[in-house]
C-alpha cells in the first residue's frame, strides 16, 4: 500500500490492484461496524474527568477548563507538543542565510491594490484579535494555539505579495523559536526547586505564569506556522525560471 | 515519597536531550559543536547511570511514580519507572553516549557536508529525549505526543542524506508512522470513553474482557505492529533504515522500533493483559517465525551491506515476538514475567547493542570502500581489520554463537520454548540461526578472502581513512556485545530481578 | 429538536461526502478545496458539541494553516501552465484542457 | 439516539473513510489529505465523546484534540515537504535528461 510512492500530477485518483481495494474496503467496513457497535452497545464512563476538573478549576489559575487542562494539569503533553511543532520546523528550515537580518522590507514598483489594502487593513486588525484570543483564554474559548495560528495566517498574507520577508534561520528567528520551550522548560524546572515538584505552579502566581508561558508559546507557534508555510514559497521565488513562468502568467 | 521519585533526576533525563537540542539550534555552524554535543551526551550519560543506580540501590522492585504538576493520576500526568523502563533508559543513555561520540566525527567536514550536521543535532537529540519521555510515560495520551515526537525526528533524520532514495524512504516511514499513530489514537478515544481515564495503571485497573477493550487493544497491536515492521507490515524498514545515515540507522535499528515494541509489551502485559486471547498470541507469534524466516531470506539475498543488515533487523524483531506465545504458555495469566520475557529483555538489549555496533562498522566500511555493494568488499578485511572484527563480533551475536550476549538470549528462548512443550518455535529459531549464518557468512567470507588481485585494485585509488573514533566506538560496542555475554550470569541476576519488578 | 436533529444529519451528510471527495476528486487542486471546506464545516460541528475553543483551533490551523500549505505544495508539484504549453505545442487541446482543470 | 452518539459515529465512519483512502489512493498527496480526513474523523469522536452527558461537557478531550491539531499540521507540513523536495529532484533530472 505504500511500496509505491506516486508523485506524477496527472496519475488516477486510485491504485488499480484490486487485491489492495477488496482487502480496504473490507478493513475499513469492518472498523466501521465494529466501533459503531462500540457506541452504540457501551454506555461508557458518563463524563469523563469532567467533576474532577471542575472542582480543581480554582486551583488552577484560569477559568477557562480547556486552558487550564492544557497549561495546568497536563502542562507536560504541551510542552512536548511544542516540541513536536520545533522538529518539523527543523526538519524544513533551510540551513542557509545564518547571517541576513531577521526581517527585510522590499520596496516593490508593482503594487497589488487588493494585497496591500489586504495588508494594511486587515493584518492589523488580525493582531489585535489575536492578542485579545490569547488574553481571553484564561476565561472564554481562546488561547494560544489559536492566536499563534491567527497571526501566522496574517503573516502568510504578508508573504503573498513579497514585500515582507523574514529570514528564519537568523539567530534572531532561531531564538523566538525556541523561545516557548525555553520558558516552559525554565519555569517548569525552576519550580521544582520552589514547589518540590515539576510544573507545579504556586496558586498565587500559576495565572501569570500560564499567561506568560502562553504569550511565549504564541511568539513561537506564530513562527514556525508562518517558517512551515514559507518553506514552501521561497524556494519558488529564488528559482529564476519559476519566476519568468509567473510573469508570463 | 523515595528518593528517586522525589529528585530532579527523572524529568531532567527528558529535559537535558531538549535543552541540547535548543543549544545545538541555536549555536548553528560553530566550531565547538561537535565537543558540546559530546558533553551533553556524557552528561545524560552520567544521569542515566546515577538514576539506573539509585533505583537499584533502593531495592524496592517496584514501580515508582513521579507526579508532574502536582495533580496526581487522572488529572494531571504522571511519570513511572519500573525495571524494564530503566533498562531501556540505560540503553538509550549507553548508545546515546557512543553514537553522539562516532557523529562527531562522521558529521565533521571530513566526510559530509557540515550542511548536515545542523540539522542533524538539534532533531537527534529531540529523538533522544523523546525516547527518554516514552520510556517513562503512564499516561496513555502523553505517549501518543512521544510517539509522534519520535516517528517525526526519525523520518527527518532518515531525509537528512537528501538523496531521491533516502528522501522517498522518509516519506513513506512518515505515512507508515502517522497511520500508525492515528491508529494508536483512535484506541485511546475508544479507551478513554469507557475508561474515563487516560493514566495506564488506572486503565489497567479497570480493564476487563468487554468488547471496546478489546477493540482497543486491536487497533493499538496494529499501530504498533505498523511501527515497529513485524514480517507483513515490514515493507517500510529496510529503505528507511538502509538509505538513512549511518548513526541514524544505528539508532533506528537499535532503539527506535524497540520503542513501539515497548508500548506495545506494557499494552499487551500489564494494561489490557485482561483482553488478549491465546489465539492472539499465537498469532503474533506466527507472525514473528515468519518475520525471522522472510527477513533473514530477504538479507541473504541482498547485494547491499546496508539492505542486508536491515533485513536482519526484520529477522530479529521476530524472534522477540516469539515472546508472546510463549509467556502465554510459561504463565498461564498474562503479566510481564517468567523466563520467556527475561528471554525477550535480554535479546532486546543484545540486539540492539550488537545491531548498533553492525551498523556503525558497516558505515566505516562503506566509508573506507565507497559504495555499499556486497561484492566490492572482497579483501576489505586486510585494509580495514578492525571494523571487519567488529562486525563479525556482532554476526556472531547475532547468529547466537556462544560467547555472545546473542547466545545467551536465544539460549533462554530455546529452553522457555521446549519447557512450555511448544517445539515447534525450536524449529524456526533454528532455521533462523542457519539463515543468519548463512547471510553473515556470505559477507565474512568475501571479506577474508585474500585474492591478491582484487586485494591490489581498491588500495591504488585513494579512498579516504575511517577516523579512529568511528573505528573505536563500534569496538567498544562489540566489546560491549561480548561482555554481556560472558557475564550471563551477572546479566541474567539483573534482568531477572528487572522481570520481576515489571510487573504491576 | 427535530429541526436540530435535521440539521445534524444535513451536516454530518456533507462531512462524509466532503471526506469522500477531499481524497477522490478529479483533481488535486479540488481535493483540496474540498479538503478546507471539510475542516470549516468540522469547526461548525465541534461549536454544535460545545468544543468553541477547538472549533476556532480547527477553523485556524486544521482548515486555514493547512490548507495554505496544501496549496503551496501543490503550486509547487502541479505542471505549470507555461511548460505545459511549451510540451504540448502540437496538441493545443490537452493544454486547454490541462488549464481548464488545473487553475 | 441523542446527536453527540450520532457525530460520534460520523467520526468512525469519517476515520474509516480516510483509512480507504489512504490504502487505495494513489497520489501522495491524497494519501496525505486521508490522514487528514482520519484525523478529523478521531477528532470527531473525541469531541462527541466530551459531550455524551448533555448537562456536562469534559474539556479534557478537548484538550487532546486541539493537541492532535497541531501535531496533525506538523505532520502534513513534513511529509508535503518530503514529497515537494523528491518531485523538485524528479524534475531536475527529468530537465537533465532532456
């Protein structure tokens, strides 16, 4: 099923072995009925561990329960999660251009009126909205995930146009990347030494403390959703002839 | 509240690999990197062997937990180490130690562009820490993220060699890993639901014989068996592990599908031990005789070194799988103990040092002839004698030759096997020995022969000398192999008491 | 409720032929497409199930960030126009048609 | 019946969906786009699962699933990545032969 890798544009939608289409199909049909019996037999354990994170939720810092699952009682899945996110990041960086600055404007003669209005209207207004989610996570549906994911499609707006460019692999960039992890890691271990225990915050602190680690996370996330994307662009964009095609376009 | 599970040690074995991963980003192309990566890895080297100490030193066999955050089980995530975790973290913090040194010099600007090197240290040691964090994990959905963690970095390890093959590799180890994990997580929500908790031990607890269990414990075997390659899912091994660079595939083979192996013994024996059935266990214990004798069949007939040794891993892996059925047998309840998982512990350790140490030996002979064809290693053993030892010290590991850790651990295989009244598994590992010995051979023989004229040819061309750290580290290792075999009973006593405590 | 009940069905109705056909179009461009517009109505669902921090995570990252980068991916393995015309001078249809389905 | 037993199926049948998908499809890209699918499918589930008791919703699957998007993501970018660069080789030695 994977012993052919088929990258050819125009290829059919569908491998023609019919052995691998019976066997599939048979596969996921029997997933399908067993798991739906599943649901419908089992009545299952009725709410999770939903009374014990409601009656945790003051100890927590936040009052939102996602949050405070997230960046409080399983802290340490975030932590690695973010570095999930920094693998692919160094997975994909291209390792050149150590010393060019972080980020370089590029005056352009030819204006794309719909990019730039794009630009100066929305992308700051996509800031602010991101700021107020990552504040409002404490308390309502918001937080870093989603603002880190919301300024990096405005900077994939920026990037549309080529009149904003950032250079990743600047010490600048690689230090905003790690950033998060850094801090996470830093506040984690130190309160071993104040708490007696890993990531165990201080209930007068743990809200300040959430929000700066989520204020840190969302600098890096923002980074490296926007380094995932760009990995993808700028090769196109050095390459000349890719570049003659577009003018020609 | 023990000293082990009140220190720092535990979460800093997952931390120290991720601060050099941070450190090893952040300093990029700098002279100094390859001795900082050494002293970290002798740093979480000496951790290691501290926390290996203190937890033998306290002699309380027992699993001990280490709560983050302060929450305690369902809420919050705990850590847990018991014998077997330990062991594996030891390992992981030997071979980390010897690859780290033999990377040093494989990624310098002698032999590779230092291009490389700068994405290869930040994501070896993100692997490394995730191995760390997985050995440790008791929360069933912090192991998903671990898994990830690992599969991601291995495949980007596998793509560092930036060829068509070694690209096409990583990407189909990627899919293969992320269905894998999707799978995994799947059985998660299922457990979850009729759970209400994602910690293993409090699963455990509450596990029985009820269908969504089962169900469960279905889709993890497949995540898992997709992961570590058992004989019919195998097909993604020997390109990834051939096509990656050579302390890449050193690690792959040695550690990283241990790893899923792992999972998938705590899942099989401790967690859902309620829902396996012998017809299961025989199954997976097929699968695993067919593994040793399709694998072993693939590396005979390989042309490559590489291919060859990757094969063998496919061989290998099923002789641990032969563990299922027969603790089955040996114990008559299901739990992680008794002479056929002390069997399986103990080839895990032997395969993956004397797997390491074939790799890295291979690589030096690549290195040394030019290209990985079997053929042109006529001879070789004049020029490059060590690592021609050293990788017949780890065949011979392999084969289970007596003064070998390879010997040892099938020994106990056997004897588990004839004591249960399975003969039948006798007869594949057998034919597994002959077939090993026959691939291995293959090479040994082209290798010694002293056919002065093709002997002549390759030394006229000047072919670059293997640094003598490449050369000494997959000495140590084979030194390695040997010793754990000629102390079988010392080893034996530790991965005995190790059996005992894995259990819950 | 009924009415509720309706809309459920309508909805989960057009996630599995939008999953069908996010994998199975003609075209890789419109498995795309597909593909986002599946992650919106995915993030309408989980706001119907009370999840609305994961409903705005999914509309951001799992529709928005991933469907930039499939599309950046694309553009980047499609044939581009220009050197499908330059391959096909004799055959001006297929070029046609290749743009027509491709943009 | 209530409608969070009737997402939770949904999600299955999405996960068994995309399962097909990525064993029959043949591109890679589709491949890719049916992991995607099966993980909207456990997301899915997941999420109804939160929501079995209709007076209280568990946040923490919640949790997990916004974890599973972003490792999700990080996988598509990787293997997207992987396939543009074994194309972008393809193509140069296609150009090379020519």
């Amino acid at each position: 099923m994977f012993n052919t890798l088929n990258i050819e544009y125009d290829s059919p939608a569908v491998d023609k072995s019919a052995l691998s289409l019976i066997a599939s199909v048979l596969v996921a049909g029997f997933l399908l009925a067993v798991t739906i019996t599943i649901v419908l037999s089992d009545k299952g354990h009725n709410t999770g561990l939903a009374p014990l994170i409601t009656q945790n939720i003051e100890l927590s810092g936040v009052t939102n329960p996602v949050t405070a699952v997230l960046l409080n009682f399983r802290a340490y899945d975030t932590l690695l999660e973010i570095a999930v996110l920094l693998v692919v990041v160094l997975a994909i960086l291209p390792t050149r251009d150590h010393h060019a600055p972080f980020f370089k404007r590029i005056v352009v003669s030819k204006k794309n009126l719909v990019l730039s209005a794009l630009q100066r209207w929305i992308a700051p207004a996509v800031v602010v909205f991101a700021g107020y989610l990552l504040w409002a996570g404490a308390h309502q549906p918001g937080g870093a995930f989603q603002a880190g994911a919301l300024l990096a499609g405005a900077s994939v707006l920026m990037f549309q146009s080529d009149t904003y460019q950032v250079n990743y692999t600047s010490l600048m960039a690689r230090v905003l990347l790690v950033l998060s992890l850094v801090v996470f890691i830093t506040i984690g271990t130190a309160l071993i030494y104040f708490e007696g225990s890993l990531l165990t915050y201080p209930l007068a602190f743990s809200g300040l403390l959430i929000l700066l680690i989520e204020t840190c996370a969302t600098v890096s996330i923002t980074l490296a959703l926007a380094s995932l994307y760009s990995s993808f662009i700028v090769s196109e964009n050095t390459s000349v002839t890719d570049n003659k095609h577009r003018t020609i376009k | 509240m023990n000293e082990l599970s009140s220190s720092l040690l535990l979460p800093a074995i997952v931390f120290l690999p991720l601060l050099a991963a941070i450190i090893a980003f952040l300093i990029g192309r700098n002279q100094l990197q390859g001795r900082i990566n050494i002293c970290f890895s002798l740093a979480q080297f000496l951790l290691v062997v501290l926390t290996t100490l203190l937890f033998l030193h306290e002699q309380t066999y027992q699993s001990e937990r280490y709560v983050i955050g302060g929450w305690g089980a369902p809420l919050g995530i705990d850590l847990i180490v018991d014998g077997f975790s330990i062991l594996m973290i030891a390992l992981t913090g030997l071979l980390t130690l010897l690859i780290t040194l033999y990377s040093a010099s494989y990624f310098s600007d002698k032999y590779s562009a230092s291009e490389k090197s700068l994405r290869f240290w930040p994501l070896w040691w993100l692997l490394i820490s995730g191995l760390n964090a997985l050995f440790m994990s008791a929360d069933a959905f912090n192991i998903y993220v671990c898994l990830e963690i690992i599969g991601l970095s291995a495949a980007a390890l596998v793509a560092l060699q930036g060829s068509r093959a070694a690209l096409e590799a990583a990407l189909r180890y990627l899919l293969v890993g992320l269905l894998g994990s999707l799978f995994y997580l799947f059985a998660i929500a299922i457990l979850y639901r009729s759970h209400g908790t994602l910690d293993l031990m409090q699963i455990a607890e509450t596990a029985n014989h009820s269908f969504p269990d089962k169900v469960a414990m279905i889709l993890i075997t497949i995540g898992l068996l997709l992961k570590i390659a058992l004989f019919p899912l195998h097909f993604w091994l020997p390109p990834a592990h051939a096509n990656a660079p050579t302390p890449v595939s050193a690690i792959l083979s040695a550690l990283v599908v241990k790893a899923s192996l792992y999972i998938l013994i705590k899942f099989w024996f401790d967690v859902l031990g309620a829902t396996i059935t012998l017809g299961a266990s025989q199954m997976l214990g097929a699968l695993g005789g067919a593994g040793i004798i399709y694998g072993s069949w693939c590396a005979f007939r390989a042309t490559q070194l590489k291919v060859l040794i990757a094969y063998s891993t496919v061989a290998q892996l099923g002789y641990i799988f032969l563990l299922f059925p027969l603790s089955e047998y040996s114990m008559g309840v299901s739990s992680f103990t008794g002479s056929a998982s002390q069997a399986a512990v103990y080839f895990i350790v032997a395969h993956a040092c004397a797997k390491a140490a074939m790799f890295l030996a291979a690589g030096n002979l690549i290195l040394a002839q030019g290209n990985g064809e079997i053929a042109q290693l006529k001879g070789i053993a004049v020029r490059e004698p060590l690592n021609v030892l050293v990788f017949a010290v780890a065949g011979i590991s392999l084969i289970g030759l007596p003064p070998s850790a390879g010997f040892i651990a099938k020994w106990l295989l056997l004897t588990t096997a004839i004591e249960s009244g399975q003969w039948w598994w006798v007869i594949v590992v057998i034919i597994g020995g002959l077939l090993g010995a026959m691939y291995l051979f293959k090479v040994l023989s082209l290798a010694f022969s002293t056919d002065p004229a093709v002997v002549e040819s390759p030394t006229s061309k000047s072919t670059p000398q293997v640094s003598n750290v490449m050369t000494t580290v997959a000495l140590i290792l084979a030194l390695i192999t040997l010793a754990l075999g000629f102390n079988a009973e010392f080893i034996l006593n530790i991965s005995n008491t190790v059996s005992e405590v894995s259990g819950i | 409720m009924s009415l509720v009940m309706i809309f459920d069905a309508l909805l989960i109705f057009s996630m599995f032929t939008l999953g069908w056909m996010s994998i199975f179009s003609l075209s890789l461009f419109r498995c795309i497409v597909f593909f986002v517009c599946l992650g919106l109505l995915a993030a309408i669902a989980w706001g119907r199930l009370g999840a609305f921090d994961v409903a705005i995570a999914e509309a951001a990252i799992g529709a928005g960030i991933t469907g930039a980068l499939l599309l950046a991916a694309w553009n980047r393995i499609r044939p581009h126009r220009t050197k499908a015309i330059e391959l096909n001078v004799t055959n001006a249809k297929t070029s046609q048609k290749d743009t027509t389905e491709h943009v | 019946m209530t409608s969070a037993l009737l997402y939770a199926i949904a999600g299955l049948a999405l996960f068994a969906i995309g399962f097909f998908g990525v064993v029959v499809a043949s591109h890679v890209m589709r491949k890719i786009l049916a992991l995607n699918v099966m993980g909207v499918g456990i997301f899915m589930f997941l999420i109804a699962c939160a929501k079995r008791n209709p007076l209280v919703v568990d946040p923490l699957p919640h949790a997990m699933v916004l974890t599973g998007i972003v490792i999700a993501v990080a996988g598509t970018a990787l293997a997207l990545n992987l396939m543009v660069r074994i194309h972008h080789i393809d193509q140069s030695s296609q150009e090379q032969s020519k």
